[in-house]
C-alpha cells in the first residue's frame, strides 16, 4: 500500500487487483498530487484505495491523474477519462474551483461524479445534478457550524478571514448564516497568499474578541506562524482544513488551543472508524486527515452500490448511491434531497500529543444534522 503514495504528475494508477472482463468498473480519480496543498489529494487517493484494497475486488480498475491544482488539466483530464477510457464514476477533485470547472459538462454527459471533498454552493443549488454525490460536505457546513459554536460559546465580536474564491466565500457566508450576529469585518485574501501582515494588522486593530478563518493547505501554515509572532491575542476558531493532522505538526505551538470543526476525527469512537484508522496507519505509517476519511467513505459508498446493481444501470445504481447503505467511519450518514449529507458536526481543539507534537482532540459535537440550505434551489 505505501507504494501507492508515489505519483508524480502525469502518472497513471491502475487497481492492481483489477482484471479485464465485460463488467469491469472504470473510476477515473482526478485530484491533487503536486504543488501546493497536495497533501489533500494524497489523503484522499489513500484513504480510497485502501477501501478498494479492502473489498478485495477484481473488477474495478482505478486510474489516477495529478491535476497539479490547474482546472484546464482537471478538464482535460476528464475528458480524457470520458472520451478514452469510458470511464463509469469521476470522483477526486479538491478544490472547488476545479470541481466548478469540471463537474457540471461530466455530469450532463451522463458519467457519474463522486465529490470525496469539494462542495461548492452552485452544485448543491441551482446546479445540483442527479448524477453528482457529494460524499464529504457542502462548502458552508464545517463553517456555519463553527458560527453556531461561536455564538453559543458567548463570543459577539468575531472578525473572519479567507480566501477570495468559491470555498471561501461559501465559508464566511456559512459561517454568518449559523452565527446568526453581528461581525466586526470580514476579510478576504488571494488563493496562494503567504504574506498576512496587513491582514494581521487589520486584526490588531479591531476591537474583535475572536477570529475565524479558513485558509486551506500551505497558506493556513503560513497565516499561523505569521500570527504567533505577531503577538495579537484573541482566540482562533476555524474548520478542520486549516488544522488537519499534517498542518497543525507544520505550524507547530502556534496551532495549540485553537478549536476547529469537522465532520470526522480520528478518535470519533465508532467501531468503522477504529478499524479505519489502525488500518491506514499499519499501510501508510501517519495518522489519516479527514481528507483520507472522505476518500475511505467515497469509496465505500461506491462499493455498496456496485453490490446493487452496474454503472450502466443508471437509475439503479443512482437509487443505490441515495441508499448510501455502507457503514461510514462518521457514524450515521445520509443524503439529503440534493445529494449532500446530512449529518453531524464535531468540534475538535488542538493539543500537545503524548510524543509532544500538536495533534486534534474531539471535544464533542457542534451542531446535529445540519444540512445546507442550498437543497431549496436544487430542482432535480
């Protein structure tokens, strides 16, 4: 399985457990392998494979492309899995600027679409599709959980920052919808930003009592170790994307007593979600983010329906795919109208771990059953 991780740009994976006869499913993985925040897609492609490595099927072939966080090779790439490979399900992609790029043309041309991450508001509203499942979350929900745990927690005078594209717009107004107060300011900054002086004298000089952010990958690194020499002293909140197991060991002491949401963590005591963990640690020797466990579960997801009914059957399969009848590393977990989940929200903080190194402990739970609001606008 540790062999798994080693993909460059370009590289193609196929299931080695797969075999060619006439009821083999094709799943064309498009995700992030290289650049900046590729720790994300590497999660992902892992926590994937290890569930297919699990099933112990021989009918599936996985084919596995780096988008190096470009939407016109996510689109190409797609295409090509379309057009070449006749590939049945697309999932993968992580951001949502890509997903935007690519998920509405694949959807319209009848292959099915598996989001194991991105979830912007377009595609659960106005642009929701009956081929196109999101498996992890719609863009607000980490979000507007953290507002509602915000506001209960006494804080009035939040400010909030993040970065100007469609995740993080959906952030800060899903955020405000469950906050449900007043905020200071709202700041937005450029995707791949690593310089935050001005944003952090911005901070300095409000007269907020907390801050909020979501500053995915290796901007929320840089933002955090800007912050601790910065000296400003209020408390951070933010989702689980800035403070996933692998950034919070990057930023180091700066991470400790922030408090983060997420829809998975890794001591969430289910008995899917023991077994998950011990097994992606034993295959690929770290502590799997909730970027492995949306990968575990999209493919989980996937396998119960292929126990249904092919592919090919469209409407059988699509039925089998809202049954959702697989046993999430989250617990319980459901599909709403719009095929987004529904489902509960934790709160993690950040700790000092027994070997000294920051790592995330549940506190308990933000919000139950949230769903987003978008499912309104979706007319499918």
């Amino acid at each position: 399985m540790k062999n798994m991780t080693r993909l460059g740009l370009g590289l193609l994976l196929s299931s080695s457990v797969a075999m060619a006869h006439a009821e083999d499913v094709k799943i064309g993985m498009i995700t992030t392998l290289s650049g900046g925040g590729s720790h994300l897609g590497v999660d992902v492609r892992d926590g994937f494979m290890l569930a297919m490595e699990q099933s112990g099927k021989d009918d599936i072939d996985v084919l596995i492309q780096d988008d190096a966080n470009r939407p016109d090779l996510a689109r190409s790439l797609a295409n090509e899995f379309m057009q070449r490979d006749d590939v049945d399900i697309l999932t993968g992609i992580i951001w949502s600027n890509l997903a935007m790029a690519v998920v509405p043309a694949v959807v319209r041309q009848g292959t099915f679409y598996l989001s194991p991450n991105a979830g912007p508001s377009d595609l659960a509203g106005r642009m929701c599709h009956e081929n196109y499942f999101n498996v992890a979350y719609q863009n607000d929900n980490l979000h507007g959980a953290m507002g509602a745990y915000m506001r209960e927690e006494g804080y009035e005078k939040p400010i909030i920052l993040a970065p100007n594209y469609p995740a993080g717009t959906d952030a800060l107004a899903g955020f405000k919808h469950l906050y449900e107060g007043d905020v200071i300011d709202e700041l937005y900054t450029q995707m791949g930003q690593t310089d935050y002086a001005a944003e952090i004298a911005q901070i300095r000089a409000s007269d907020a009592d907390s801050l909020f952010f979501f500053l995915p990958g290796g901007m929320g690194i840089s933002f955090m170790k800007q912050w601790e020499s910065s000296g400003v002293d209020i408390p951070i909140f933010g989702a689980a994307f800035s403070f996933d197991e692998i950034l919070i060991k990057a930023v180091g002491s700066a991470a400790i007593g922030a408090r983060n949401t997420s829809l998975w963590a890794y001591d969430l005591d289910n008995e899917t979600n023991h077994r998950f963990v011990e097994s992606f640690r034993e295959a690929y020797g770290r502590t799997p983010t909730l970027y492995a466990a949306q990968g575990f579960d999209t493919a989980n997801l996937i396998l119960s329906a292929l126990e249904v009914a092919h592919p090919d059957d469209q409407d059988a399969f699509r039925e089998a795919l809202r049954a959702a009848d697989f046993d999430s590393v989250r617990g319980e977990f459901r599909f709403g109208p719009n095929h987004h989940p529904i489902q509960d929200i934790y709160v993690r903080e950040v700790v000092e771990g027994d070997d000294g190194q920051p790592t995330n402990r549940l506190l308990g739970i933000a919000i139950e059953d949230i769903q987003d609001i978008y499912y309104e606008q979706c007319q499918m």
